[in-house]
C-alpha cells in the first residue's frame, strides 16, 4: 500500500499528526501496532496542562502554552468533523499545597521558570486556602490544605474520546489505520519501505510516533533516542456529584462525575502491575486534601507507562542521513494535541521542521562522554 504518509504508532501522538495530515489532503496509513504493545494513550490522566512544564528548557513551557491555546479550536474543529465531544473544558488548574514548605518550595519553582522565560505573565498564582474553597464551594478541604498554585492555562479533556475521536477523523478525512507492527524501515528509490512481516507499505514520507517503541524503530533511520519507560498509576472512584469544578494536579473529576486519583512516577521498566502501595499512597494524599473521598468506592486501578527522554522534554526531529524521516516524542501528547495536528502536521507536508522547533531535535543528547 502506498501513501504520502505513513505514521508509525496510532496513539495520541501518532493521530494527532496524522489526523493534522489528513486535514491537509494528505494521503496517509497509521500502522499502529499489536493488542499487548504499550499504550500510553489509553492509561493517562486526561490534563491540558502548563503550570510548571519546562523548568529545565523554557522552550517546552512556550510549546506548551502554544498547545494550550489551540485547544479549544482543535476541539471544536474535531467535534465537527466527527461529532464527538471531548469534555474539554479550560478553567485553571490546581496544585495543592498541604504545608508552608510545600507553598514556598511550589511558588519559587513556579518563580524560577518564569524568570527563566524573562516574563511575569499573569498566567499563573499563588492562591491561599480562604481562595480554594471560594473556587470549590462543593467541598470541604481537609485541614492540612493551605493554599495551591492556580495555572490560568490548565484544563482537562477525556483522553479516551481524544483517541477515538481522532482515530474517527482520520478516517472520515480518507485516511487508513491498520493494526499491523512495523519491523524495518528501509530507503526506498524517493521514498521509504516499511516491512511489517506479512506486508510492506511505501511512502514518500514517514513519522515514528511509537511511543515506547520508537527507539528500536529510529536507530534504523538514524533517528535513535534513548527511552526510558516510567510507570504511572492512577485511581477511579464511582460516580460522585459534581464537586470538583477545577482539575488539580493528581485529582481531576470527570464529566461522568467519577474521580481520577494519581499518579505514580515509578522507575520500574516495562512492568505494567498495579499495587497496593501505590494504591495506599494515592489515596492518603487525595484524602488529606478531600477527606470526604473516603466514602467513596474505588472502581478500578491501573498502571500505564510514561514515554520518558533522558531530559524529558519532547523530540521532533527530521533524519539527516534519511531526509523525510521524521520523530515525534513526549510525554504529554494529551496537553500538546493541538500543536501535534496543526505545527507538526504542517511541518511534515513542508519537508522541514520550523527553526523555533530545533531546540527539541534528538542530537541533544548526543554529547560526547567525559573520559
Ligand atoms: C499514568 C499516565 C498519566 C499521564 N497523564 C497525562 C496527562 O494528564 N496529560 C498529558 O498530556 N499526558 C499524560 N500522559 C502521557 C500521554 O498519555 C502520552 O504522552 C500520550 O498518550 C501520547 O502517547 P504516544 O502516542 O506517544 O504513545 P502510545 O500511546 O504509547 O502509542 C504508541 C503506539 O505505537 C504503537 N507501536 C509501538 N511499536 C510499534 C511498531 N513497531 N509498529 C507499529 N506500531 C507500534 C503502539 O501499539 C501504540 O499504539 C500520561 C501518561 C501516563 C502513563
């Protein structure tokens, strides 16, 4: 099968450049994959967030905020296409802070970035306890809670109807996604060859968005990042009434009205289970911020793996030795959906990366070792 295109993994990454592509008459296949890979995309907590992203590259911060932006357009756009809502809503979102040492140490990280940036926008403050309850008149804090830092920019979505909803307007867009596992990329005359086993597929173009798979996949296009699986797990209450009219980091509720509880950062490699520690220690936080939380029953539990770079941030990058080969990696492709359909997605069909996006290329890492 031939395409303009091929993007090799279907998660959010994948489709949302794909699903960009596709909105600009692009002919593409996604090839995502077997039933047991990793899929961060159906494992995530479902944040658009800004608040505190990039304190080690303030570039990341400004991508970020970019994304956040876009949102709402990039939503609306792909309820249009497909009819498909998916529950964004854009209010702020919330640390919480349950001592002075936690307020400080949040308000100078939060402080250091945005002097870093050389700007005091006011996309961001301190706020103090009497202020939360204000926002969330639903909810009786718990007596540890002293203030939170509140991010204008942060909202939250369903990550699940983001995927399916992407997936659908790929399709409806004329796009194809097959479930297949690419295992060799070869040069192919102009083009690539993409060798599944049962199958090849070619294409002018390609873009490895494989998540956690993608490091086997770039070293075959002189594209090799070293990942690092990072296991989360997250809580889900039953279905409360409405009592959480903000997203906070750790503590979301959804449209449906369940409570999400999370998430770990566990270094545990590519071990999926679930545990009864993090379950402990998941829920005592959320309880000393909510105590009322214990009367709710947990309804389920579940562990996902992070797409974790050595630095953390993302990778966009165009091959050298194979031009028109290109990456994509983060590990917030809920947050940077938007940029990944629109910026990404134009970028491909003009054969180059903006400048703006250099600072995100995988040679970064490639800095000699001391002797
Ligand atoms: C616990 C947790 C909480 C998170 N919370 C948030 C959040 O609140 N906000 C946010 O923005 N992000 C969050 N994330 C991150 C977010 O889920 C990911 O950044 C996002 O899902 C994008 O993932 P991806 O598409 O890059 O990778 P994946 O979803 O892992 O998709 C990769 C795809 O590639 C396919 N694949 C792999 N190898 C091959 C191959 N050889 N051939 C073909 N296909 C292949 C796989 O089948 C898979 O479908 C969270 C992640 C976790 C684990």
């Amino acid at each position: 099968m031939n395409a303009d295109v091929i993007i090799v993994g279907g998660g959010i990454t994948g489709s949302s450049i794909a699903y960009g592509l596709a909105q600009r008459n692009q002919r593409v296949i996604v090839l995502d994959g077997e039933d047991h890979d990793y899929r961060a995309s159906r494992a995530n907590f479902g944040l658009v967030w800004v608040q505190g992203k990039g304190a080690n590259m303030p570039d990341y911060q400004l991508w970020s905020r970019r994304s956040s932006q876009r949102w709402s357009d990039f939503a609306r756009e792909l309820f249009d296409v497909t009819g498909q809502d998916l529950h964004f809503e854009q209010r702020g979102g919330l640390v919480f802070c349950l001592n002075d040492e936690e307020l400080e140490a949040r308000r100078t990280s939060l402080q250091k970035l945005h002097q870093k940036l050389g700007d005091d926008s006011a996309d961001w403050e301190m706020i103090e306890r009497s202020d939360v309850e204000t926002l969330m008149p639903g909810v009786k804090l718990g007596s540890e809670v002293c203030g939170a830092s509140l991010g204008h920019r942060d909202g939250h979505a369903n990550p699940l109807r983001l995927l399916s909803a992407l997936q659908a307007g790929i399709q409806k867009l004329g796009g194809t996604i097959l479930s297949t596992r690419v295992q060799t990329i070869q040069r192919d005359g102009g083009g690539f060859s993409l060798e599944t086993g049962r199958e090849r597929y070619s294409a002018q173009r390609i873009v490895i968005a494989a998540g956690i798979g993608s490091q086997a996949l770039g070293e075959q296009v002189g594209l090799g990042v070293p990942l690092r699986p990072q296991r989360g797990q997250i809580l889900v209450t039953e279905r409360l009434i409405p009592i959480l009219p903000l997203p906070a980091s750790g503590l979301r509720q959804t449209r449906e009205g369940s409570v999400m509880i999370g998430a770990t950062h566990e270094d545990v490699g590519f071990d999926v289970s679930t545990t009864g520690l993090a379950a402990a220690k998941l829920s005592a936080r959320a309880l000393r911020v909510i105590p009322a939380l214990a009367d709710a029953k947990l309804v389920r539990q579940w562990a996902g793996l992070r797409v974790i770079t050595p630095d953390g941030c993302p990778v966009y990058a165009q091959s050298k030795c194979h031009p028109g080969a290109f990456i994509a990696l983060c590990h917030s492709g809920v947050t940077l959906a938007a940029v990944h359909a629109e910026i990404i997605a134009q970028a491909i069909v003009d054969g180059e990366l903006p400048s703006s996006l250099k600072v995100f290329n995988q040679r970064r890492f490639n800095v000699p070792q001391a002797a």
